[in-house]
C-alpha cells in the first residue's frame, strides 16, 4: 500500500556541492531524511517505470535510510532499484552501476570523508544518468521543494533483505541486491594491465593500503589481495564500519599519519596508498616521499598512456581552480588544453561528457577519469601501479624526474576549521573589499599581477558560476587563494592555498612550508585570519 505522509518543510535542506550533509541527529528527526528524497523526486520528470541506483558508504544510519530510499522510490514510481549488498556501494562503484546499467540516476549516502557514528556526519545526495553529481539547476530545484513540501509518499512495506543477494518486490517496483565490487573490478580490469602489476607483486615489490575501515575496504581486499596477489595484509583496516572505527575517514597526513609514518620508516614498503569514507578520495605516499594530490594529478596524466586505457593518449585536463598549476604544464607540453573549474566534481561532468577531458583532479586528494563521473580512490592508486610496474622505477624517482622535466609547484592547503560562520564571512568580505587594489601593505615587496573571486564559463552549456573563490595572482607566478569549503556540517572551514613555481632542478627539494613560508606569512596578514578568527594556527596542513 503507498501511503501519503503529512509533512512540514525544514528550512535547512540547501545541497552544497556534494548533496546535503547534516549531523546524524538531524537526519533523524521526524520526516527529515524522508522530506529531502521527496524533494529529489520532486525535482525530477520521466522517471516513472525507470532504474534507480542506491547505496552508501556504509556509516552510521546507512542502512535505516536506505529502507526507506527504497520504500519511498516503490511509492513515487520507479520500475527498479539496485541496491549493493549490506548498502554498500562506493561513490566511484554507484558512478559506475549508472552507467553501465543505464539507470535514471542514483541516491549516494555518504558525508564523503567526514567522521560518521551516533554523533557523526552524514549525507545524502543525488547522481543523473551520466553517473555525476546533480548539476546546480537539479540541486536548486531540489532545495525549491523542499522549501514548500506539504507531503511524502512511501510504501507500507516490510524491510528488504539487504545482505543477500537476489530480487524481491516493493510495490510492484523489482529490488534487486547485486555485488557491489564486481561491476568496478570488471571496469578496472578494461583500464589497467593487470598482468604488469601481478608480475610486480609476484616479485619484492610490498605495498600498504589503509582503507580507514571505510567503503574502500571489500573493494581493495577482492582486487589488490585476491586478484592483483598482494600478500594478504596488504589491506589493513578493510572492514568497513559505521563510525569508521572511531577514526577521520580521511586520507590526508594527519588522519593518515601511521601510514605516512610506516612509508618513512627504514623498512617502509614499496608503495603506500588510502582512500577515504566514501572511496572517491585518495592519498599516495611512496618509500620516502608523499606525493601531493596537485603533483598526483599532473603525474597521472603525463604518465596516463601506460595503462591500456589511456594508450591512446587524453583528450585534455581538467582541474579545480585551488589545485596546483602543475597539470597545466604537463598539458602545454602535451599540446593539450587544461580546464580550470570551480571546486566540486560536478563542473567536470560537461568536460568529460563532451570528450574536452579525459582526467580530472582536485588538490583535495580527487582525482579520476572519464571512465565514470566522479573522483575514483582505487582508480588513482590502479593507475599508479600500472605506472609503476610499467616504468620500473620507484616512486620517488619518478617524481623527482617529473619535476626535472616540468619543474616544481610547491604547494600548500592550510584548513582552519568550524570557524564561526559569521567572523568567516567577515573575513572573506574583507578580502573582497581588497580586490583590484595594486598596493596593499600586506603584500610586502611582493608585486600583485591581479586579484579576482573567480568566475567560470562553462564552454560546454555556456553557464556561468561566480564567487568560487579569491585570488592574489603574483607576477612571479605565485598564488594566494581563500575559500569557505561546503564539505563540513560544522560553522565553516576557511581554506587556504598558497602555491609557488621553481623551474631550478637544484632548488626543487625540501618541505613546501619552508619554501612557502614568506607567502605562507602573506597570506595569514592578508586575511588578517588571527584577529578576525581566533585562530593562531591551522587546523590541518596539507
């Protein structure tokens, strides 16, 4: 029976750039979770009789809300979903299951790398038919409904069987249980050459994944350990759980330090790698260096065309406009265009539907391809196998070689966060109110080029987004970037990003803070962040 459930809009349910992301408590509240995937399908026209693809990454209230996805899309109209087994389904793996099975689109639960438990975080999001996320004419139709919703319909059914694979009945709507690895292996082996990287694993070659007891886990477990012949153990912490074990599924040096402390060691392994909460992130580390998300990218696609799916070459690069200008030397040397965006994987989706890119990648640790349409964990750390078993060198060889041939970007992300909302917005409003302004006495001896909050023409729609974010372009090359993330549930995170280019082979080693430390000073006076946040020091450096 579809029962139409009485309901009162919550004036709280705008989508950042990754879907709506809330505290647990408050996705539990009467009607919540429910009010908001009425308003996504709402949002949407021709979606009767269609396939709709769900899942999550396996956190805390997982499993609750996927009863009641499914419930709620039996009652609004769909002919099926697919469901991973036990709700699980990385953000890359439900990108793909959209398209390989040409579904209406897709409801990923996740807070992407953010902590999770009773008193976590939590999120809900909605993908379209190329596997991507909602693009902002969705998204702002979704919070429109949300904003007047007077009902939701759901069905009055008993729970499915989430843990065994198979098909049962809502409604009449068929609810299918399926794999949620075996789909994304098969596409992962169209992309790499497995036999390079077994052939490697075979030998002295050792590695450590930390899946962070996140989604990533069963997926690294089945194709590094039982497929690719990683010693056993080489996945550590895979069981995904739904606090995360009590850690930040976050792989960046702080929360992934025991990693970068074994990759230091004497006896570190071969090749270091983590993924985050959801799977869509990823940190690399070899024997003795870390490999920034910025150098990542740049590396991945110059070396691209050692793995079967890129032996044609790429079509372009695509980057945040945050993240390093490292691709976009690779790419002028390539003869091939780099795509500044936005922050947000969604502005990719155009350039890659179109074929104006083929690899994406964001300083955040995204990075990912045109294979599906969202920033791919695994993926990037595949492709750095392939990349490695094909050259035969270390990664700190090829690095170092990288920046002899295109030089060094040296980059930092200084995050200070839940800043108080108001005193952040202050501050950014400052900042803008310094734009255009040539001499400012902040900027000490150094000479401003310009000073922007960037804008993007999207060449594909000729949309135009504007207040992404604002930059202090130096005549040297230099950069100061300031931004308020949409990722957090908790006041605001106030970003950071300070880049500078070294050409010199002789002047490319040491740590990016000591290299960065005059703009690094700049830039905290610039924004005046001590007096107007109350903070002396970041909270996280990457």
């Amino acid at each position: 029976m579809i029962k139409t459930i009485p309901t009162k809009p919550f004036p709280d349910q705008k989508p950042g750039t990754s879907g709506l992301r809330k505290k647990v408590p408050v996705f539990q509240q009467k009607n919540y979770a429910e009010n908001f995937i009425q308003s996504i399908f709402d949002s949407l026209e021709g979606h009767r009789g269609k396939t709709l693809v769900i899942g999550g990454d396996g956190r805390f209230h997982n499993r609750e809300v996927i009863q009641t996805a499914i419930k709620m899309a039996a009652a609004n109209g769909f002919g099926r979903v697919l469901v991973g087994q036990g709700g699980l389904l990385s953000t890359p793996a439900a990108s793909n299951v959209i398209r390989k099975h040409k579904a209406f689109g897709g409801i990923v639960l996740s807070a992407s790398h953010n902590p999770g438990g009773p008193d976590g975080d939590f999120g809900i999001k909605y993908n379209i038919s190329n596997g991507g996320p909602a693009p902002e004419k969705i998204t702002e139709a979704i919070f429109a409904n949300s904003k007047k919703i007077e009902r939701y319909l759901i069905a009055d059914a008993p729970d499915v069987a989430l843990d065994r694979i198979g098909t049962s009945e809502v409604e009449g709507m068929r609810v299918q249980i399926f794999d949620p690895v075996a789909d994304y292996q098969a596409l992962m082996e169209q992309l790499f050459d497995f036999d390079v990287i077994r052939d490697m694993f075979a030998g002295t070659f050792r590695m450590r994944f930390d899946a962070m007891h996140a989604i990533t886990g069963p997926y690294a477990k089945a194709i590094l350990e039982k497929t690719l012949g990683a010693a056993e153990g080489t996945v550590v912490n895979g069981i995904p759980l739904p606090d995360f074990g009590g850690h930040h599924p976050d792989p960046n040096l702080v929360y992934a330090k025991d990693l970068y402390d074994r990759m230091m060691a004497k006896d570190a392994p071969d090749f270091g790698a983590a993924s985050d909460g959801d799977g869509d992130r990823n940190l690399i580390i070899g024997r003795n260096i870390y490999v920034t998300p910025s150098d990542s990218l740049a590396l991945l696609a110059a070396n691209a065309h050692l793995a079967p799916g890129y032996a044609k070459g790429i079509a372009g690069i695509a980057r945040s406009m945050p993240t390093s200008m490292a691709a976009d030397r690779v790419a002028e040397q390539m003869k091939i265009k780099c795509y500044e965006t936005p922050t947000g994987w969604k502005f990719f989706g155009n350039l890659l539907d179109a074929g104006l890119a083929t690899i994406c990648g964001e300083e955040s640790a995204g990075t990912g391809s045109n294979h599906v349409r969202e920033k791919d964990g695994l993926w990037a750390v595949l492709l750095w196998l392939n990349i490695v078993g094909r050259r035969k060198e270390s990664v700190e060889n090829i690095v170092f070689q990288h920046w002899r041939e295109y030089g060094r970007n040296f980059y930092t992300r200084h995050d200070y966060e839940a800043v108080d909302a108001e005193r952040a917005n202050g501050l950014m409003k400052n900042l803008k109110d310094q734009l255009g302004k040539p001499n400012l006495p902040a900027l000490g001896n150094k000479a401003l080029k310009g000073s922007d909050d960037f804008a993007y023409h999207d060449p594909v729609d000729n949309s135009d987004t504007k207040g992404q974010g604002i930059r202090f372009l130096f005549k040297d090359g230099s950069r100061i970037i300031y931004r308020l993330s949409g990722t957090g549930t908790e006041g605001a995170t106030l970003r950071v990003y300070i880049e500078r280019y070294e050409p010199d082979p002789a002047k490319q080693g040491g740590d990016p803070q000591t290299a960065l430390s005059d703009l690094i000073q700049i830039a905290r006076n610039l924004a005046e962040i001590e007096p107007r946040t109350g903070r002396s020091a970041p909270s996280v450096i990457t």
